[in-house]
C-alpha cells in the first residue's frame, strides 16, 4: 500500500469518527518548526471552545495526549 493511500485511510477515519461526535466541531492540525503536529479541536464558536487535543511527536511518532485547554 502507498502512502497516499494509507494518509486517505487515516484521513478517511478521522472524518467517519467525526460524524458521530455532535460536540466536535472542527479539527485543527498544524505542524511546528520542528515538525511536531499539534491537534486542536473545536468544540463551539468561540475562542474558548478550542481544546488542545494533543500532539505528534516527530521523533517518537507518539501521540502525545494533553489535558488543558489551548490559549
């Protein structure tokens, strides 16, 4: 398998699993100057709805969960 196809699979889940999630929003993803990939997720309209969901280190390739809410 590419990895084209394989990054369509992992996009193709993430949509499939939010459609089932009534309070989500939006899905924000966005890589850093080191490469990490920092998730956020919206949860309303407002400023305060965002919520850090975690990030993907690049040199572990771990999900890196947090717990608070992002600034």
């Amino acid at each position: 398998m590419s990895t084209k196809l394989l990054f369509e699979k992992c996009v193709e889940q993430l949509g499939l699993a939010l459609l089932d999630r009534r309070d989500v929003k939006a899905v924000m993803m966005a890589k850093d100057e080191f490469g990490n990939v920092a998730i956020t997720l919206v949860q309303g309209i407002e400023e305060s709805h965002k919520v850090r969901f975690g990030t993907v280190e690049q040199c572990s390739r771990m999900l890196m969960r947090s717990g608070g809410k992002s600034k």
